[in-house]
C-alpha cells in the first residue's frame, strides 16, 4: 500500500516532473519535497491542495490510502495502474 509521499512521486513522475520543479512551482524547497516523498514529513492540507493543483490530480488522489486502507471501495486494486 502506497503512502502520501509514494503517491506524490507516482503523480510527480507521471506528470515527467522533477522533484525541483515540483518545489519551484509549490514554492517550497527541494529537500522538502525529498522529504515527503521519502515519508520523512507530511505535507500539511494546504501544500496538498497546492500539490494536487501543480500535478493536475485530485487531493483525495494523493491521500487516498494515506487516510485509509481501502475507503474507495475498489477492493484493494491500485486505481492508478489503467493508465
């Protein structure tokens, strides 16, 4: 099961985005971005919306199995993997 952080990277890569840009555009530094994708720290409500925004992706997205372990009713299948 992924985290916050490992969904932020899944979307940040996906988007073909660095670690940098991501922070440049969210106007925070790169180690922090480092940071929570390395599950070191959580990103607060507002930089996940600011997250959500810059990667094009639903907040709900980046924490859907940061706030529980299956509430999307999926039955445990990784939605991310259609694309």
């Amino acid at each position: 099961m992924r985290n916050i952080g490992e969904n932020i990277r899944f979307y940040r890569e996906r988007a073909k985005m660095t670690a940098a840009e991501l922070a440049l555009k969210i106007r925070v530094g790169t180690g922090t971005i480092e940071k929570y994708e390395a599950g070191q720290q959580t990103p607060d409500m507002q930089t996940i919306l600011k997250i959500s925004t810059v990667l094009d992706v639903p907040a709900s997205e980046l924490l859907e199995s940061f706030t529980s372990k299956n509430s999307t009713g999926t039955g445990g299948i990784d939605k991310r993997s259609r694309d």
